[in-house]
C-alpha cells in the first residue's frame, strides 16, 4: 500500500554520516513515499521509497539479510551488536551528537518473558532480547529503530528497554521474522 502523507515530499534521507554537527553528508536522498506494511496496526510505522538511487560507498552499504530459513535460530548467548543515535545519559535524556555502537548477546525468550512479566509486558515471539549487564550498556531513548547485527546479519530492529537504560534488563528488538522478511523482498522486488 502506498500512502499519501503530508510531508512526505519534505522528508530527506542522509547516509554515510558518524557525527550530526558534521555539516558534510556523504550522501542526501528525498523520501518519494512511505509503505505501510499489510495488517499494520500501530501509528506512523511506515518503510520509505526514495526518489533516486543510493551510491554505495565504505560508509553506505546494505545490511545483509537473514535467510527466511534461519529466521528463529539465533540462540542465547550469540554476541551481536546495535548502533543508534539516542541518549547516552543513564536519565534517558537527549540524544548523542555522534553515532555509537554496544555490543549486547541475545538472552534466551523464557527468560526475558519472565522478567518483563513483572513489568506486565509480553514477549512475543515476532520479538528477541539482547543485553550487555556486565557493562551497563544497552540501547536507550532515541535508538528505536536501529539495527541489531549479529555475525554480520541484520536480526532485529531496537524497540524498547527500559526506563533508566541502564542494560538491568536485556532491551527487546521486533525480530526479523519470516513474514517481515518475505514483505521486505516483495517491497524491494516491486517498488
């Protein structure tokens, strides 16, 4: 489905860039228009189709995929790791100027579904965790959305965690599953 949003046309995509006071960007690219995935049931999560193609480059490249086979075989204790944008502040305030890189390990399903039990949230299984408790590091405001990389591989896109980000609980990330990945080749295949 292709939607006609307000705005869409003002939006711009700005790749291959590590600082945000940088003022040069490897490379600038308009939105055309945004996708919305089929059966899609919360706000404003749309997938974008730009105007024109990217350059790819040592600092603007394509995640590797998972294959649909492999979708639900990432064990606890893989070591992988997620890069975003947001607050470095235990407070969860702000956002970094710099983008930055944690390596977090997958924790086992039953495990994180237990402990957000308490916190009254469910795990699904479209979701996994990852943590890094050892060094108090994890994903924090601001990160939702970045990718999860484990052995090279896109696995999982940053959700949530909790509020103090302060990696006490391993953060959760929507796995790529099957059907998100069976939707992201027909985008890519048809738009």
């Amino acid at each position: 489905m292709i939607l006609n949003i307000l705005g869409v046309q003002g939006l711009d995509l700005e790749m291959g860039m590590a600082k945000l006071e940088v003022s040069v960007v490897n490379q600038k690219c308009c939105v055309k228009n945004m996708l919305q995935r089929k059966h899609f049931n919360l706000h404003f999560r749309y997938d974008s189709k730009l105007k024109q193609k990217v350059m790819l480059n040592s600092r603007v490249g394509i995640l590797k995929l998972p294959e649909p086979s492999s979708t639900s075989d990432l064990k606890a204790g893989t070591k992988c790791h997620v890069a975003g944008w947001g607050s470095t502040k235990l407070s969860g305030e702000g956002h970094s100027d710099v983008l930055r890189e944690v390596n977090v390990t997958i924790v086992d399903q039953k495990t994180c579904n237990s402990q957000y039990h308490k916190l009254r949230q469910e795990i699904t299984k479209n979701m996994l965790c990852a943590g890094n408790k050892k060094r108090k590091q994890d994903i924090c405001n601001g990160d939702s959305g970045g990718p999860l990389l484990c052995e090279d591989t896109y696995r999982g896109i940053a959700s949530f965690g909790t509020r103090k980000c302060q990696g006490k609980l391993p953060s959760v990330y929507t796995r790529l599953t099957r059907e998100y990945l069976g939707w992201i080749q027909h985008v890519m295949k048809n738009y």
